[in-house]
C-alpha cells in the first residue's frame, strides 16, 4: 500500500495568491484519500505573503506566518489527515521549499531574511532543514533565469502541478544527472489542482521522517490527477 502526501500546498491564510483556507485545503485532501500534506505558504522573502513582518515584531511576524498550518493541523486531527509544515522562500524567481525547520527555529533565526539563495541553503541544511528547489526549470514571467545549485539542495521537486510535462521532465533529468533526491508536490493554490504528490511505502510519523525518506530515496514523485482537467492559477 502506498501514502501520498501532497508536499507543496498554499492556503489562503498564508499566501494571498492562495485561495482555500486551511481547514477546506484538509478537507479536500482527505476526502480525495491523501494520508497527509505539507502546509508550505509563502514565506516573507516573497511579496505574495500576506505577513506584513517589516511592520511587527521578528517573532510575532512568525507566529502570524505558521498560524495557518496551525489551524491546518487542528483541522487534519479532527477528521484523520497528517498536516506538516514547510515553507517557501523565493529569490527572484527562484523557489525553495524547506522541511525539517520549525517555527521556533524561525523565530531564532531572523538573520535568514538577509541571506542570498546559496548561503541560504547551506545554512538551512546545516541545521537539518531538507532543501529542496522548486520547480527548477518552470519559465513564467516572475522568473528572469533558471539558475540551479546543484550543490547546495539536497533534493529537487520533479514533479509540480505548475509546470508542464516538459518543464518536470526536465527537472528529473537534471535530478538524476547530479544524482539528487527527488520530491514531487502539486503547489496547490485553489480548485482541484491535487496533481502531483510524493508516495511512500511507510507513513511518515513526523516532518523529520520525510525528511529521512527523502535522503534515502525511499519516496516517490507520483501524479494524482489527469492535469488537461484543471489549471493552476498562479504560482
Ligand atoms: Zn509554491
Ligand atoms: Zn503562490
């Protein structure tokens, strides 16, 4: 038997290009059979969030930004949905998804607001963060370059709802080429767009079991939905 867990989901509480609260992201989840999902919101590095952080405190400004994976989880207790955090940091078009890293650490940790890309990812990786590149090879008007770092990720997202077949063949092939674990997710932004997903023989009892998944290679990328069926609506 296989879990699935969608890895890259935005709700409307997190990211203002979002269009479903989080307790509807759950149960529409759950209700299409998902063991789990990955409340990713944009974070503040990204004009679409929603957390005006310049204007309060570091720390409130963190609590603001993971109240909606908060209210996701409360929900995914409720009717038997697993609900795990991450988040989405963006440099110029260029995407990273972090697992692993919690709000506490967040908090403790305002300094990651002025690091480029690279130092960012190292960093994140040297304190148990799994970094992952978005997308890598998506072309959309908010992206100048597509830029990889193939040092300094620890996995690529092969499979992503937002590209098209071309773009995530491209990316798997740039994965295998540099020998780089691989995730899959549907960044989820509204309507039925479940497309994309990671699988694993064994559900995971917690981020950091993902995480070692991940690492081992132990998952796979995997589409969940006939795509000509739905659009996604932004990034
Ligand atoms: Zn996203
Ligand atoms: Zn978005």
């Amino acid at each position: 038997m296989a879990f699935i867990y969608d890895t890259h989901i935005h709700t409307s509480a997190g990211s203002r290009c979002g269009h479903v609260p989080p307790e509807e992201v759950v149960r529409r989840f759950k209700k299409r059979g998902y063991t789990g999902i990955f409340i990713t919101d944009h974070f503040f590095n990204n004009p679409s969030t929603t957390v005006p952080f310049k204007e309060i405190p570091w720390e409130d400004a963190v609590e603001q930004y993971c109240l909606p994976y908060e209210t996701a989880k409360k929900e995914g207790e409720k009717v038997g949905l697993q609900v795990f955090f991450g988040f989405e940091n963006s440099y110029q078009g260029n995407d990273i998804l972090t697992y692993g890293l919690d709000k506490e650490w967040l908090k403790a940790h305002p300094e990651i607001m002025q690091m480029p890309i690279r130092q960012y990812c190292e960093f994140a990786r040297s304190e148990g963060g799994l970094v992952v590149h978005a997308h890598p090879f998506r072309e959309a008007g908010y992206i100048d370059l597509i830029r990889l770092m193939p040092r300094s990720v620890d996995a690529v997202e092969v499979l992503n709802a937002g590209c098209s077949d071309f773009q995530n063949a491209r990316a798997a092939e740039y994965a295998a080429n540099y020998d780089l674990a691989v995730t899959g997710g549907s960044d989820y932004h509204a309507g039925k767009s479940f497309l994309c997903a990671t699988s694993s023989e064994v559900p995971f009892a917690s981020v950091g079991d993902f995480c070692d998944a991940v690492r081992r290679r132990e998952v796979t990328p995997i589409v969940t939905y006939d795509r000509r069926d739905e659009k996604i609506l932004c990034d």
